[in-house]
C-alpha cells in the first residue's frame, strides 16, 4: 500500500471519528434542552388530574340544579345503565320487556 493511500485511509478515519463526536453532542444538547423546556412547560400542568370512573354507579350524575325534593342529588340509578363498563364487571340485566344480554354475539 502506498503512501498517498495510507494517509487518505486516516484522513477518512478522522473525519468519521470527528463526526461520531459532533453527533454525539448534538445528541447530548439536544436531550438537556429538552429537559429543559419541560421543566419551564412544567408549571403548566395541572395539580390534580380526574380519575376515570370505570365501575360501579357514577354518584353525581344527576341534575345539576334546581331543588330535588327526594334529596338523592339525581342519583338513583343503582346500575350502570348505558355507561362503560370495566372488563371485570358481569353485565348487568336490562330493566325494559324483552330485554337481554347478548354476549360476543348477535
């Protein structure tokens, strides 16, 4: 192998060990200023995030205002009818004539 050859083969090592380097820190920076703006973005957030009520009856889902004279807020329904039901739950029988539960089925 010539000389010319040599010193081309450790120019272009050079230049990849070079750019391995850069693209590592541009890496690095671009990871801490990521970091960084969530942290400034981080006040944005809230406290408190609702939960997702999966089973069982809802509790206020009822009228909003007015007097109710039974005084039980609107929430009679003791059943979770027409809401989302979670995976374990059995499905529960409906209350109308003819009504059934079909299950994985028509």
């Amino acid at each position: 192998m010539d000389a010319r050859t040599r010193d081309a083969i450790a120019a272009r090592d050079r230049a990849v060990s070079k750019v391995s380097h850069t693209t590592w820190r541009i890496g690095g920076v671009a990871a801490i200023g990521a970091v960084a703006i969530g942290a400034g973005f981080a006040h944005v957030l809230p406290n408190h995030l609702p939960h997702l009520n999966l089973g069982g009856t809802s509790g206020s889902s009822g009228s909003s205002g007015g007097s109710n004279s039974s005084g039980d807020n609107g929430s009679s329904n003791s059943g979770n009818s027409g809401g989302v039901q979670s995976p374990n739950t059995v499905p529960q029988q409906g209350s109308g004539n003819g009504s059934h539960v079909t299950s994985g089925g028509s």
